[in-house]
C-alpha cells in the first residue's frame, strides 16, 4: 500500500532539490499551489496524468515519485549521467542577463533558473534540470536563447542543443 506522507515528502525533497517554490511546480503542472501543498502534507496523491508530468519534471519514475525508491535495476534514474561542466559558462551567465531582462520574472525563475550553459566544439549545450524543463525551453524559448547566444559567441550559425543534466535527453536547434 501508498503511503501517503512518504510519498507527500518525496515529491517535498525533489521540488526543495530543483529549488522551485510550490507555486512554480504548480504552474509547471497546471495544477493549483494548494495542490501541491496537500500532496506534500500526505493529504492526498495527485492523480495519474499529474503522477506522469511530475516524473517528468523530476527525472523520477511513477513508483520512484510514490515509494521514495527505484523498483527496477532498468530505471532511467539509474542511468543519468553529470554533464560535463564544472566551472560557471561566462557566455551563459551574459545569456541569462540579457533573458532576465526580456522576460517575466515568474517565467524566468521557472524555467531558466538552474539551467547551465557550456560550448562543446561548435555546439552550445543549454542544461535543463530535468527533460520536461529542457523540451520546454527548446519549444517555447529557443527563439530567444538562439539569436542571444550567436550574438554573445559572435557566431551566426550557432548549434545549439536543450539536454536535461539527468538523462542526456537532446532537442537540437541548428
């Protein structure tokens, strides 16, 4: 059977571990902020469509988010590997400057905040804490991360790919 508070303070950790508010996980599931503070007091569970989103967002399977644990050796969780950036990306940093400035600050702390920039070779990677922020940054902002990025590296035609820091998941934006 479900526990309910185990479940509750394991979806609590993983919003606390990407630093987004209640309100920011609300909005990135479409639910209430009164929502998720009822799953995270073990109220109740959200429901499956909302299970499904929320193992998006956190990199987690169904039964991971619910028991707190891997079920399967087969886990994508298992297999998520660090990407390789160690030191804060200058060209990012200016990046996210200039977004800041153009965006709305509930957009910008939601999607953009503990995302990470690095040039590999002729490609610019743009890391995302998880797939979901990652295929949403390349749908809904790539034309405005691209022409930033070519303008700040001086290149016109910049390659640049949206990969989650969990599992190497890529959307490229040639």
């Amino acid at each position: 059977m479900i526990d309910n508070n185990k479940a509750g303070q394991n979806i609590l950790n993983l919003r606390k571990r990407l630093s987004l508010t209640q309100t920011e996980l609300s909005s990135l599931l479409g639910v209430s902020h009164q929502a998720v503070s009822k799953w995270e007091q073990g109220d109740c569970l959200p429901d499956i469509g909302v299970l499904l989103k929320l193992g998006q967002v956190f990199g987690k399977s169904v039964e991971e988010l619910l028991l707190g644990e891997s079920v399967s050796r087969d886990s994508a969780s298992e297999k998520i590997v660090s990407p390789p950036i160690e030191l804060p990306d200058e060209v990012w940093t200016q990046a996210l400057d200039h977004i800041q400035g153009r965006i709305s600050p509930p957009s910008f702390n939601t999607w953009f905040k503990g995302t990470k920039g690095k040039q590999l070779g002729e490609t610019y990677c743009v890391y995302s804490p998880s797939r979901f922020a990652s295929e949403w940054l390349y749908h809904r902002y790539s034309n405005l991360i691209v022409p930033i990025l070519e303008d700040i590296t001086g290149t016109s035609s910049l390659k640049v790919e949206f990969c989650s820091m969990g599992a190497w998941d890529i959307n490229r934006k040639d």
